[in-house]
C-alpha cells in the first residue's frame, strides 16, 4: 500500500510517501509543498491545490494520511491551515484518494507508543522504525512521513479488520 503523509499549513505542507505492508514500511519520497510570505491567501490555497494533486497524480497513492487540526494558542494561524486543510482534502477527493485523518496524540502513540511524546522522540523513532540515515528535512517532511507511519502501522496491524 501506497501512503501519502500530510502536514497540512499554508506557508509549508509537508509530505511523506511510504510503501507499507505487514510489519514493514519503506520510504520512498518526502518533501514540502512552500507558498512564498506576502502572497495573497487565495493564491497560496490556489498554488497548495495543484501542487497536491500533481503530488497525487505523480505518485498514485492508494490512501492520504493528514493530521487533524490542532488549535494551540493562535486561532489566525489555526484558521489558515484549517483552510489549506480543506484544499488538501479537496485534491485528494477530487482525484479520489481515500482519506484517513490522525490526531497528534494517535501520531505520537503509533510511532513512539506513547501519546504525549515529544516531537524529537518522534522524530527518531521515525528515523529508527524506517532505518533512515538521518532525520527526513524539513521538520514539516519528517512529521507528515510520521503521519504516514501511523496510518502504516495501524492499517497494516494484525488487528486491523478484526
């Protein structure tokens, strides 16, 4: 199975793609989509939307993995992924592509086993689980090929299905 990890935000959406099966997951190709500071919003959505279906179109994964929006402290931050979010998912369903959608704390509990982990541990525990030579680059790659994992790691389990 083809899975295609998504950090969503509009400055920096991070992808990851892994090919996974039973008890094994391969790396195959990680990066970000960037929108240039000083644009317009509707222009970066514009850009991040063809960008993700090019994306899709070039590498035919079978599923998108995407984390769930998370508010912290800054609700204008929030509402500008919220809305590259919805371009990223409109892509992916305009081209057909199943959808699963993972909280930070699934992410952190999938990859690392525990669901309050910091993003370093998460970080290396990607690095280990997949025997990378280094970390994925930039940090928005490294969390959306972490995202990717746990959807690898949950739909791939021996419990899944059951």
């Amino acid at each position: 199975m083809r899975i295609l990890g998504i950090d969503p935000g509009y400055a920096i959406v991070g992808f990851g793609l892994l090919e996974a099966g039973r008890g094994q997951a391969k790396l195959l190709s990680c990066g970000a989509i960037n929108t240039p500071a000083g644009v317009a919003m509707p222009q970066r959505l514009l850009q991040i939307q063809e960008d993700m279906e090019t994306l899709i179109r070039t590498f035919s994964p079978d599923v998108m993995a995407i984390e769930e929006l998370f508010f912290n402290t800054n609700v204008t931050t929030g509402i500008g992924v919220a809305q590259a979010r919805g371009v990223i998912l409109a892509a992916a369903a305009k081209l057909g592509v199943a959808i699963f959608e993972y909280t930070p704390s699934q992410v952190k509990q999938a990859v690392v086993g525990y669901g309050k982990a910091e993003k370093r541990q998460v970080m290396d525990m990607t690095r280990r689980i997949l025997n990378l030579g280094a970390v994925p680059k930039p940090d928005d790659a490294a969390d959306a090929v972490a995202i990717a994992l746990c959807h690898a790691r949950s739909r791939t389990s021996r419990l899944y299905g059951q």
